[in-house]
C-alpha cells in the first residue's frame, strides 16, 4: 500500500492537487496556512494587510525573541488600518482556506499548530476526514491521529495544553501508523538548522511510541530538521517534509 503524506503547506497551492498521485491513501497533516513567512517576507498574510517592510520587521522582532514588542507592534498597526484583529485576519484565512481545502485531495487530514480548526467544517469536502485524537482502519491498517501543537512563545493559532494533547495521545490506543503534525520529543528531529531553534516536540508521543512501538510515526511542523528521519526502538520515525518549499508529498510503502 502507498500513502502519500504532505505537510506544511503553507498556502502552497500549486502541485497540491497532484500530490495523491498513484497513492492508495493521502494525507495531510496540517499547517495550511501562511500567516508569515519567514524566507520571505512579502508572503502572507501579515504582509497582506500591513505590507513587506512592517512584515519583516515583524518577524525580526520575533526571531530575536521580542514577544512583547512584536505584539505591542502588531497592535498599532491593526489599529492604523481601523481593524479590528480577529475579523481581519479570519477574512484572510478564509481566502486560503477556500483554495486550499478546494485543491487538497480528497483522504485523511489533521490540524497544525497554524491552522484554525474552528473554521475548518466550512471547506472540509464530503471526501476530505479530518482525525484528531481518533484512530481509523485503512486495509486492517490502523492509522491514529493527533493534530496541533504545544504551547510556546510564538502563540501559534492552534497551540493547545500538555493535558489536552495527552488525553488525545491515550484516546489512541494501538495503532500501526501514528500520525502528527508535531514530532515526538528527540531533540535531532526536533532542531532547526534554519531557524537555528529547537521547535517543541511532545514527551506524550515520545512515550506513546516507546511503549506502542507503531510501525511508522510520521509528522511535519520542523521545516529544516537537522535529522529528518530516527528510529525509536521498532518504530520508524518519518518527517514527511515541508510541502511549501518541496511540492511533493513524501510516499510511504506500507508492505
Ligand atoms: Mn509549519
């Protein structure tokens, strides 16, 4: 069996469409939005509504870990433009969602930490599942899913509680296929070595693993991981890749 994974799209639409190509299963794992992005500032949809050079001052505030002053900043722009931050940001995700979930293949998806679940059921198509701290069966395969992220600094649209990710983590079960937008907590798999950062990985996976030994645990969310796949005892660990710099799913064989 062939599944194909992409993640991290980033509102990269082109070669989305194909990416289930001579695939039995696809599936995303998350991360369809582009709220900044940081290899080029003119992208996004901060860029959008506040222009190129308040953006890349923006995400240098946030590379030098000025959280504070970047909101504070962010803050007097909306205001400069007479908006108010939640409606003009929802009208921008929207627009991507639209093109988006209207070019995804049809298949399993779950959630990324920039993804905004509450708006998801307007776009999900009748052939698109969305699984998150829910197991399905593919062929007597048992796949599992856990969608979003951790909490951190950069406050990310959907970054949810050590508890809350856990209580999906056990409502799992046994799977032979675990899919994540976050990888489990091993610090190569875990670092950037663009963004020269550690992005957080989830201690509840990395022990789910540990004692389910899965087959295949498969994830997205660290764009350039120093290691990009590891083993964890049986268990094959697979970032399936950064969909908005490759344009290719990642093709797993499942014998
Ligand atoms: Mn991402």
């Amino acid at each position: 069996m062939q599944i194909n994974l992409i993640s991290d799209v980033h509102f990269r639409t082109d070669g989305l469409a194909e990416a289930n190509r001579d695939a039995d299963v696809f599936v995303c794992l998350g991360d369809l939005i582009l709220f900044l992005d940081y290899d080029d500032p003119a992208e996004g949809i901060f860029a959008n509504l506040f222009g190129t050079a308040n953006s890349a001052r923006y995400i240098e505030m946030r590379r030098r870990f000025k959280f504070d002053e970047a909101r504070a900043f962010s803050r007097e722009l909306f205001e400069s433009i007479g908006a108010e931050p939640w409606q003009a940001i929802s009208e921008q995700v929207a627009a991507q969602y639209a093109k988006l979930f209207a070019a995804m293949p049809g298949g399993l998806m779950t959630y990324g930490n920039v993804d905004l679940p509450v708006m998801w059921p307007e776009y999900v198509r009748s052939d698109q599942q969305v699984l998150d701290g829910e197991t399905t069966e593919i062929d007597g395969l048992r796949v599992g899913f856990v969608g979003g992220g951790l909490q951190t600094p950069y406050r990310t649209p959907f970054e949810i509680s050590d508890e809350d990710f856990q209580r999906k983590v056990d409502q799992l079960g046994e799977v032979d296929v675990l899919c994540t937008h976050i990888p489990p907590a091993v610090p190569e798999i875990c670092y950037d070595i663009v963004a020269r950062r550690l992005e957080r990985g989830s201690t509840a996976l990395l022990r789910y693993i540990e004692e389910v030994q899965p087959r295949y645990a498969v994830h997205g969310h660290v764009h350039q991981p120093l290691a990009s796949r590891t083993t964890i005892g049986r268990t094959e660990v697979i970032n399936v890749g950064h969909f908005r710099s490759l344009g290719q799913p990642y093709r797993l064989i499942v014998n």
